[in-house]
C-alpha cells in the first residue's frame, strides 16, 4: 500500500491484502483510500466512490466481495473509499462522520476546509487525473425503502447508470457540496442509494450493479438497459430546525416539537394523500420545518400542512428518503417529496 499526504493507494489488491471479510478489510484500512484495478482496455476508466458516509456500507461489501473474486473489468476501475475513520469508529459502520467533524459529501466544492476538505478536495484530484468515462457514488439510503440514483443531469447517459441498480432516478438541481455535482466536470455522475444499511438486499444490489458496472462494453447507452428509468424531477428538500426535537412515538408524548410514527419509513416512495396523517407538531407548528426547492425558495404551503396538531399533506405527494434516525433527520432532512404525479411541486 502507498501513501500521500491524504489517501493510501492500493494496486490490483490480492485476496490476501483484502482479507476474509469486508470488515477485516475496513480494520486493515487506515485512511481514505484508492482502489486501481487494471481493465482489458486500459485506455479507458470508470469510478466508483463509496463509504462517504461512514454508516452506509453497501458499496464498501460490494467492492470488497468483487475484488475478492479477482475479476478482470472491461476498463480500469478506479475506487474511492471515503469515509474510513468515521467508519471504523467502534461500534463500527454506525458513525456518519466523525463526531464534531463535517459530512464528507457536503465538502466536494470550496472552500475545502478541514480535514474532510482536504479528503474531498484529495479525491477530486485523484478523479481529475484518472479522467473517467463516469462516476458513480453509491450510498444507502437513511432509512428503509427501495433503492434510488440521484443526479443532476438527465439525459441518456445519467439514466443508463442508473438503470445498473435501479428503476427511479431523482433529478435536482440542488446544489449541496456533493460528489454528485461533479457531473458539471461533464462526466455522467450519479449517487445510488441501495436501501437500507441493514438490508442484505441493499448489498445484493450494490454487488450486482458493480459487476454491470465493471463487465459491460457500454454502460453510457440508454439502448442497452435492462429497463426503463422513471425521472422524478426537482424533489423539496423537507428539513428540520437545528434548534428543534423529534421523537419517534406511536403517540406523542407532549416533549417534542415533531413526532413521527415508528414505521413512518413504510412511506418512502408510497404516494401520501391530503387526508392521511404523517405525524405530529408541538406548540411551535410548521415554524420548526423548512421546505426547500432547488432554487432555495421556500413554500411550504405547498407542502405540509397542520389540522388539529396533526401534520398532513398539502396535496397527494410521493415522499423518500424518510428515516427514522434522529441524528441525521436533524443533520441532513427529514424527507424529500415531489407531487404524486412526479412532478416538481414548485
């Protein structure tokens, strides 16, 4: 293994340097690292990163299980590994970042701060010396659910990326400090989120897609996908106040300014009518959540509404990305949603 100032670098790694299992491998890592392995047409490369998030490891078993098996990709592939220390962080895979530290996937544009800026900025390098054809970035999703990509270009080549892991891709031009965003590099870029970290389909997936990802002549042609993409575009991004609460309660309990039910994950992807309840307000109301769209404006007339201190749609919506954690409800958001239609709400 070689080292620079930021990232260790491994070379066509042998079974032996990866160890038995992904985890024995994660102990061996001790830093952000690169993956190189050598593809029948070295004249091309594809990337994948993973791990930005420390509790999200679907990518990091999928890299794992398929170097093991000591295949040969069609074009060099080139791995990311992101999110090492926060991953490693006893018990493991349960840490998003570094306790007091950034999200490593808000730090992917200046200024590149701290030291999950200069990992950022670290990996950013690596990409542009490594030019690939594309890029994916592969997440698990903050809560249960099916599996998703996320980008922000939608054309042909974004929706055949998406289309080695799943059937629905998000299209925002939000912009947060993203790996994602490097699709501006032109560059197809899309983020898959698997599902859940606990769900071994979430694994199945993300392995599946890389062996799609690694084996195929083409992955940039639409004609070639196994099926077709549905594009919901411009999601609002539903976020919770810093200074507010959340529980997680059958029935609240009076101490929080939100409550949502325990199996409020069972929404994500379901289409919510006008008159079906999501959860809960305290005193402060609406006052606690903000509704965000892609161009930063703020409407949550549109959005949410509240009768009789319940909280309900304000029209039929398609809601995901709902999770039950309320660390990263409160660090991340709570919810994205677009109309039931899939159009853009605002």
């Amino acid at each position: 293994m070689s080292r620079s100032n930021t990232l260790d670098y491994l070379n066509n790694p042998s079974p032996q340097t990866l160890g038995r299992s992904p985890l024995e491998w994660l102990d061996r890592l001790q830093r952000p690292t690169v993956v190189r392995v050598a593809g029948r047409d070295p004249s091309r490369t594809r990337a994948m990163a993973t791990l930005l998030h420390g509790n999200e490891p679907s990518g990091l078993f999928a890299i794992h299980r398929w170097l093991l098996e000591q295949h040969t990709p069609e074009v060099n592939l080139l791995f990311l590994l992101g999110g090492v220390r926060p991953a490693k962080i006893p018990p493991t895979l349960t840490m998003r970042q570094v306790p007091g530290g950034r999200d490593l996937n808000r730090c992917f544009k200046e200024p590149f701060e701290g030291e999950e800026g200069a990992i950022a900025q670290a990996m950013l390098a690596e990409l542009q010396t490594a030019n690939p054809e594309c890029l994916l970035d592969v997440h698990n999703t903050s809560g249960t659910g099916p599996a998703f990509a996320v980008t922000i270009t939608n054309d042909a080549a974004h929706q055949a990326l998406a289309s080695l892991f799943t059937d629905r891709l998000i299209m925002t031009d939000l912009r947060l400090g993203a790996l994602m965003e490097y699709s501006e590099q032109e560059v197809p870029t899309v983020t898959i989120e698997c599902g859940g970290a606990q769900d071994d389909h979430a694994h199945q997936l993300a392995y599946e897609g890389l062996v799609r990802y690694a084996s195929q002549q083409d992955v940039l042609s639409l004609e070639k996908a196994d099926w077709n993409v549905a594009v919901l575009r411009n999601p609002i991004r539903v976020e919770l106040a810093p200074d507010a609460t959340i529980e997680y309660r059958l029935t609240p309990s009076g101490q929080a300014d939100l409550t949502f039910p325990p199996d409020i994950e069972h929404r994500n992807f379901g289409i919510v009518s006008p008159d079906e309840p999501l959860g809960w307000v305290g005193q402060k109301g609406l006052d606690v959540l903000t509704a965000i769209s892609h161009n930063r404006t703020e409407n949550m007339e549109q959005v949410l509404q509240i009768r009789d201190g319940r909280i309900y749609p304000a029209q039929a919506l398609k809601t995901f990305m709902i999770t039950t954690n309320p660390v990263i409800a409160k660090s991340d958001c709570l919810f994205y949603a677009v109309k039931a239609t899939g159009d853009p709400i605002f």
